[in-house]
C-alpha cells in the first residue's frame, strides 16, 4: 500500500491509502473523487508494476504535473514526488516520510455542504456525546499555560490544541488566509496532524463578513466509502473566527463537535479576543512566525567608538526595522558582511535565517541554480530538487555581497523577483514565493558601472533605495585599539590561549598604518603576531617587523614586491604556527583560523615541514 498527500488546492492534507490501480477524477467511478472543475472525469491514473508505482495521464483536459513540469508518458513515482491535478499539488511517499516535514500543517479539506451526502445508518452514531458546559476560565488558563511553556512559543499546532480545548472543542484548525493569487493554506490542526473537514461556505462567510460565525447545521467528514472519496454530513456545530490585524483579515481558526448546541453559551466576544491574541502575532509575521524559534545568529553591535563609525551604526539602527533594500558600500574588507548580519539581528526578522551570497565567488555556470535553485532532472540530470540562496533566507535577510559580478541576466531575473516577491527555479513552472529583505554589498562604483552598461540602471536603483557607507578602518583610528583587543580575545577563545595583547607601544604603531584591507587585514595581522611571540604580550619591535611586510594604499604599483614580501611573511607565520603546535597540523590550523585543507595547501605551498623549517 503506498499513498498520495494532498498539500494544497482545494484539499489540504488529505491522505489517500493507494491500492493495486487508482484513478483521480471527478468522477463517481473513481477510486479517488476529487471536487475540482479543472478535473475531469478521468483524469490521472496510478497502478503498481511490481514494485513500481506508474503515474499516467488518462487524457485529461488540464494535464497532470510532475515535479513543475507535464506529464507527456507515464513515468514512475518516487518518494517526494510532486503530482499536479487541478487545483491541486500532491506528494507521494510510500513510507509518509513526508509528514516529518510539515509539522504543525494538519489536513483541512473545505467542502462544499451542497457535496455532502448523508452516511448510511450503520454509520450514525446511537448517542451525542454529553455536553459540558462552557468554562471561560479554563480557555484562558489553557491558552495562557501554552504561551508560557517551551510548547507554546512558535508552535501554532500547540496553540490550536489549547483553544479548540478549552472550548470543548473535539477538533480545531488555524487557516491562513488568502493573499493575491495564492490559496488558502493550513497551518495547524487537532488533532495534531488529524483531518479536518470544514464547510466552505462558512469559511468565505467569516472571510468576507470579518465576524465570527456560528452554525449548528452539522459539520462534514471526507471519508473513503466504496473504493472512493465522499464528504458526509453528520450533526454537529461549528464555529469559525477572523483574525484581524492592521485592517486585514490575516486567518481563520475553526473548531467543531459532534453536538448541535456545543456552542449555544459560548461568548463569542471573548473567544474573538482570545482568538486574536493567540495568534495574531503568528500570522501577521513573516512566514518564519510558524516555525519554531531560533537563536539569532551571534552578530553583536560593530566597534563604534570613532564619530564615522557611530554615525553609520545610528543610521544602521534606524533602518533595520524597514522592509526596503540597503546598499551598503565600502571597501573590501571594511565589514560589510558583519554589519549586514547585525543589521538582521536587531530586525524583526531576526528569527528567519541570515543568507550570505557571495556573488563574485558564483561558479558562472551554477550562479542561477545557486540563487534561484533548480528542478530536478535539470542541470546535468541532477537527481534531486535544489533550494536557492533566495529560498533560503524565506523570512529573513539576504545579503548579496559583491552584487556588481552579476551576470546580466541575472541582474534581470533578480530585479523581477524583487518587485514580484517571487521567482521560477531553473526548470520550473510554478512561481516560489519568498518574503525576505535583501541587502546588497559593493566595493565598487555601481553608478559608473550603470554608466557603462555593465550593471542595470532599474537593479540598481532598486538596491540603492537605502545607501549606507561604510569608513574604511584609516578613517576610524579610535576603534583600532578595540577592534585588537577583540581579535586577542577571540584568539584566546578558539586556542585555549591567555595572550594577554598588544603593548600600548605596538598598538601605537598599528593606529600609524594605513590597513588597506581594514578589518580583514587588522584581523590576519593580529593573529599573524599572536602565533609569532612566545610571550603574553606582542611588542613594538614585532609589529615594526611586520609592518614592513605590508603593502600601503600608496605602494600598490608595485606588485611583484608586495608579492614577494607577503609570500616570505606567510611562510613564516606558518613556520612560526607549526614549531608553536610542536607538528600538530589541526591545533596549528585553530590557531590560525584556516581549515585543515587550507593549512595543507599553504604547508605545501611553502615546502613547511611539521617542525617549522
């Protein structure tokens, strides 16, 4: 027995047990019924071949969808496969391995009542259930335990189960409601995971008139009777409330129970503000509201103690709780990635994920699958779906970073999902919808690059709707001496070490260069000088030998020097490492923040051996 999960459509979340041969249609004779005019009546069928599942379109008139693409011969399923019919998108898994995915989106059909037929006798129950009385303290003892637990906080499938209690409810959903184009959508059920059954009409009703709604003219089942699919009516009630924040109606929570006067003495006032609590701000949130909650990632405020640099952390601040795109300029190395990240974690994104893109690292070959994601059996045959950079960051922060190496037309496609908040993945048909704010990173002239047709005028302003500069670190001298402190205390916390630091005088000679790399330099210099020292401090005389390995901002003509100079400091600065690690290749890659591989490349690069020489 294999099965197909309906995930959204007109069904959502419905289980469908598959058995030798299945038919989908609209159909009486089919062995699944599914109540969409975009099927017809034998539309799509599956059969097993041995132990092979066979998808085949049985002609329909709208064709049948697997994986974004149509269905031209029958092909054979696999787990994870997506099956398009109508309106509605399935996925197949033998083993249901599926359900592990959508933790907290139960199954909610909306039914027409006017599809509903009545249950044979056999199947109507002999007694209601009795009913208990509505109790106003224990919904809101229920609800207030849930929001102050480690359940409660995140978890909407929790929520619905403490409201549809605490009503006397015997089942519960939470919808999210419609938004152009796109469905409403499950979010949660009770049972956790159950199948819930709601009339349609009552839904639009809530929906359009934006007041609760009570009925007490039975509530609906989807049941499989017969070798197919049918809605059953049974006695009942059941209530549906709106969720409103900002002027719009953002869901619907629903709950029933197989009595007619379940809810005859519920205050429905009280239920609409407890409601609207409890939920509120889960549904009008990003998308990452309905996932459990995460750590920020561990971006504290930059060093500020420089007047550039506080101007630029003040501006920061105040845009960080803005949707719009920020172009943050600087020069390499001056810290626009670690500005990017705290700007993200004071947002109120700061639960969704932050995404670093490197644009100018993008294999060119790969750059499209890299951001927008790809289909499978596209790119090289590749056997699996790809989820893009901008998938990714669904609900959070993306940084573009070196946004100007942009192919062109990826310059396009990123402007498009930028204004459309939606994209297609390489070989795909239907449109990824994403809510996430993007930033972009530059070192360079975008203007001049604009005036020379090398990057969109239109992607360009859209980016730069927020400019942001960043000082290069010779324009903010007062957080050098910070800034190296920092470094020694981040030293000591990957190396179990207890350097103690720079001496006044060396840091006094580090405030006197230039660092055209800024942070990224200062950082490497600093590490270079803890690792060289067989002291807790690193004298003047240390950095003066240093320093003189540098380049400047005014020494960049002459590259082959420069070149030369770096090769020989490097090879000491690994030398120095591996006699401090006395031959032990992974404390000396902590001790100079490399990766193992990295540290074996330099190591044989240079011809250092494990003692340094």
């Amino acid at each position: 027995m294999s099965r197909l999960l309906v995930t959204h459509g007109h069904h959502f979340g419905v289980c469908y047990d598959l058995l030798e041969h299945t038919t989908l249609g609209r159909s009486s004779a089919c062995t699944i019924q599914l109540l969409d005019e975009k099927v017809s009546r034998k539309h799509t069928s599956v059969h097993k071949k041995g132990d092979r599942w066979i998808l085949k379109d049985e002609g329909s008139s709208n064709g049948t969808g697997l994986n974004g693409r149509l269905l031209l011969e029958p092909q054979e399923l696999t787990p994870g496969d997506e099956v398009a019919v109508g309106n509605n998108l399935m996925l197949f898994d033998p083993d249901l391995e599926i359900l592990r995915d959508l933790e907290g989106a139960g199954a909610v059909v909306l039914a027409a009542r006017g599809d509903a037929t009545v249950p044979p006798p056999a199947h109507v129950s002999d007694g209601s259930p009795s009913l208990q009385p509505f109790q106003f303290d224990a919904l809101l003892g229920g609800v207030a335990d849930m929001l102050g637990g480690p359940r409660g906080v995140g978890r909407p499938a929790a929520l619905v189960e403490a409201v549809a209690r605490g009503l006397g409810a015997e089942r519960g959903a939470l919808l999210l409601a419609p938004t152009g184009d796109e469905p409403m959508k499950a979010v949660a059920t009770y049972p956790h995971r159950g199948r819930v059954t709601i009339t349609r009409e009552l839904v639009h009703r809530v929906l359009e008139e934006r007041v609760p709604a009570v009925s007490a003219d039975g509530i609906l089942e989807l049941t499989v009777r017969a070798g197919r699919s049918m809605i059953e009516a049974h006695a009942g009630a059941a209530l549906a409330v709106p969720i409103l924040h900002g002027g719009r109606i953002r869901g619907v929570f629903y709950a029933d129970a197989s009595h007619r006067s379940a809810f005859e003495q519920t205050p429905i006032d009280r239920v609409l503000a407890i409601v609207t609590i409890t939920f509120t701000r889960m549904l009008a949130g990003p998308p990452s509201a309905l996932r459990p909650p995460r750590e920020p990632p561990p971006y504290p405020a930059p060093v500020a103690q420089s007047p550039a640099m506080q101007a630029v952390l003040q501006q920061a601040e105040a845009w960080a709780e803005t949707t719009s795109p920020l172009l943050l300029r600087g020069e390499q190395g001056a810290g626009r990635a670690f500005l990017a990240g705290y700007i993200h974690s004071i947002s109120p994104r700061s639960q969704g994920p932050f995404v670093l893109a490197q644009c100018g690292t993008l294999p060119e070959t790969m750059a499209e699958s890299a951001l927008f994601g790809h289909e499978r059996g596209t790119l090289n045959a590749a056997d699996a779906r790809h989820v893009g950079l901008l998938e990714e960051a669904d609900g959070g922060t993306l940084l573009l970073d070196g946004v100007s190496e942009l192919p062109a037309p990826l310059q396009v496609k990123l402007l498009r999902a930028l204004q459309e908040g939606r994209f297609y993945r390489v070989g795909g048909t239907r449109p990824v919808r994403v809510d996430l704010r993007v930033l972009a990173g530059t070192s360079r002239d975008l203007p001049t690059l604009v005036e020379e047709g090398r990057f969109r005028q239109d992607l360009y302003e859209t980016l730069a709707t927020l400019r942001l500069d960043l000082p290069p670190l010779r324009r903010r001298l007062a957080d050098v001496e910070p800034l190296v402190q920092a470094f020694v205390a981040d030293f000591n916390a990957r190396n179990g070490t207890r350097m103690k630091g720079l001496t006044p005088e060396a840091v006094g000679l580090i405030e006197t260069h230039d660092w055209p790399g800024n942070l990224r330099e200062l950082r490497a210099t600093v590490d270079r000088l803890l690792v060289g020292t067989r002291s807790t401090w690193v004298e003047a005389r240390q950095v003066e030998e240093e320093l003189a390995t540098h380049p400047t901002s005014s020494s960049y003509g002459t590259e082959v020097d420069i070149a030369a100079l770096l090769r020989d400091r490097e090879r000491r600065w690994l030398s120095s490492a591996m006699d401090r690690a006395r031959g032990n290749r992974g404390r000396a890659a902590r001790m100079l923040n490399l990766r193992a591989e990295e540290l074996e490349r330099l190591l044989a690069l240079h011809a250092v051996d494990d003692f340094g020489r």
